[in-house]
C-alpha cells in the first residue's frame, strides 16, 4: 500500500492540468506543474511575458488565491514563472524564470528574501 502512495504522490507531482490563470498586473500565466513535497509545496506557471518584469503583488496573489488552498501541510510554498517550458530540476541560461519563496503563517502568504 505504501509503494502505492508513493506512486500517486509521484503522479500527482507531474499531472498539473494547465489553466489559465489572470493576474491583477492584466497579465496571465498557465500552471505547467506541481509539486508537493514534505515541507514546500511548488507551483510552476508558464509565462513568456516575464522577462519584462513581474510584480510582488501578482507574485502574492499566486500564493494567496493557488497556493494557499493546495497545501497540504508544508510551511512553505514556492512560486515560479519560467518564460518557456523547461523541465523540473533543468537549468537553461536562455529562458527567464523568477522564483518567488513564501512562507506561511496563520493561513496567510509571507514573502521572503531568496
């Protein structure tokens, strides 16, 4: 039964429906993966338009509105934008990405310095 959870767990990690999702700056990105580990929870967004820069504020509302109503007890959630779709783990020097680490407290989105 174990070997079972952990190969729901590993399926689940790689199953992310894309959807669309709106950010307050108008712009949009599209969930590519998640992954939930122990202690951070991570949610990678496609968004070709990040080298132009992103705001806190649509960084926050990722966590706070996706998220936040995710987790599944881990005390941290990360978030990443990637210009390009590029594998987990994989470093291309031609795609942008930003990462955004959260930590949360009382139900509620903090960002820290990474």
């Amino acid at each position: 039964m174990k070997r079972l959870g952990i190969i729901l767990a590993g399926l689940w990690a790689h199953a992310a429906v894309a959807q669309d999702v709106a950010l307050p700056s108008g712009q949009t990105v599209s969930l590519i993966e998640e992954i939930a580990e122990d202690q951070v929870l991570r949610l990678r967004y496609l968004a070709p338009w990040v080298a132009q820069g992103v705001s806190d504020e649509d960084l926050m509302h990722l966590c706070q509105t996706r998220a936040l109503e995710r987790l599944a007890g881990q005390p941290e959630v990360i978030i990443s934008l990637s210009e390009a779709q590029i594998r987990f783990g994989d470093t291309d020097p031609s795609v942008f990405q930003v990462f955004a680490p959260f930590t949360i407290d009382a139900g509620q989105c903090i960002g820290e310095a990474y």
